[in-house]
C-alpha cells in the first residue's frame, strides 16, 4: 500500500512537472493544491507529498503564509548560483579529466545524443534531466568527494535554472549539443586550463545573457 502511494506522489509530480515546464503552470504562478486535486480527481495528500518532491528540484518554492509558487530566479539568485556552479565545476571537471573512461565518454556521447532528439521534440521536462545527468556524470569521476557533495547540493536548483534559461533565453536550449560538444572536446584534450575556461564559460555566458 505504501508502494502505491508512493507511486501515486511520483505520478502526480510528474504531471505538475510536465505543466510547468510546457508553460501551463508559469514561472510566479500561485499553485492552487484544492484545483489541481479536483483537476486530477485525487485526495490533496499526492499534490503535498508530489510538491515537496518538485520543491527539492527547485521548480516551486513555499512561501510561509502565502501559499506555494512556481519558482522564478531573481537576478541575485542567478548570480549565485551560476558563479558558484562555475567555480564548482570548473575544478571538478579539471579533476576528472584525469579519471574518465573510454566507457565515460561513450556516456557521455550518448546523452549529448540524447540532447538531439530531444531538442527536436521541444521536451524540456527530459532535456533538463539529461542536462543534469551529463553534468553529474562528469563531477562524480572528480575524486573530491566534498567538491562532489557541494556539486550535489546545487541539484536542488538544477531545474529552477533550466526553467528560467527556456523562459528568458530560449535560443540556449537550442544550442545545448553544440555548448555540450565543446564541453567533451576540451575534456577530451585533457588540457587543465581549457578546460577550466570551458566550463565557466558555460555558466558565465548563460548568467550574462541572461541579465543583459
């Protein structure tokens, strides 16, 4: 019975996660628990328990006495968390350079493949999973499991990030195979300095465009 309600939670979150990120549910939009229960003819226990689970993604935010909201990235927001992003994962990347496998990188390849037909489906909800993968992948072959734990905790604002990148510059979407291809190659080159530049600038440039 606890399987099944467990089930129930991930199901319900999945289809709040699919409204946000097709632009049913918008970016500050007030998340209304009794209308989404009677929408999906459910008890409101599954859209509490479905709603914690999008909040660890950072998709919505709870706000105390106000009510729960789709998560929008004010400009300090974005500012903290692409530096440090970048600070992080610039040095974990140089780190792994010297770890990864031929097997790694045929992962790799693949999500970067998956990144493709994706982009061509407009499926946001996946392209930002695949997107967290990618980056996981790379930062778990770092050897610094405290760089790896820190990494980790920033997850929790992964798809906050993504949402807001779709919604303001959509144009990024459409070049995560390109911006990811040059990711691999400065791995591949295992050049310390390359890739520490590659990977800052992946989260630089983003923060610039996005407060220009």
């Amino acid at each position: 019975m606890l399987l099944n309600h467990q089930t129930l939670s991930n199901n319900v979150a999945g289809v709040i996660r699919k409204m946000i990120f097709d632009g049913t549910l918008k970016p500050g939009e007030r998340i209304n628990q009794a209308q989404l229960a009677e929408k999906l003819e459910i008890s409101r226990g599954p859209i509490r328990e479905a709603l914690m689970l999008l909040q660890n993604e950072g998709l919505i935010k709870h706000e105390t006495n106000k009510g729960t909201f789709v998560t929008t990235l004010s400009r300090q927001d974005q500012y903290e968390i692409y530096t440090l992003r970048a600070l992080l994962e610039s040095e974990a990347a140089r780190l792994a350079a010297k770890n990864l496998t031929a097997e790694d990188y045929h992962q790799l390849d693949g999500l970067i493949g998956d990144f493709r037909d994706l982009t061509i489906l407009d499926d946001w909800e996946n392209l930002a999973r695949t997107d967290l993968e990618f980056h996981k992948k790379i930062v778990s072959k770092c050897g610094n499991g405290r760089l790896i734990q820190m990494h980790h905790h920033l997850d929790t604002q992964v798809g906050a990030m993504f949402l807001t990148v779709a919604n303001i510059v959509p144009i990024r979407i459409h070049q995560l195979v390109n911006n990811h291809l040059m990711l691999l190659d400065a791995l591949k080159q295992k050049d310390e300095a390359k890739i520490k530049t590659a990977f800052s600038e992946h989260y630089m440039i983003t923060l610039q465009e996005l407060t220009d």
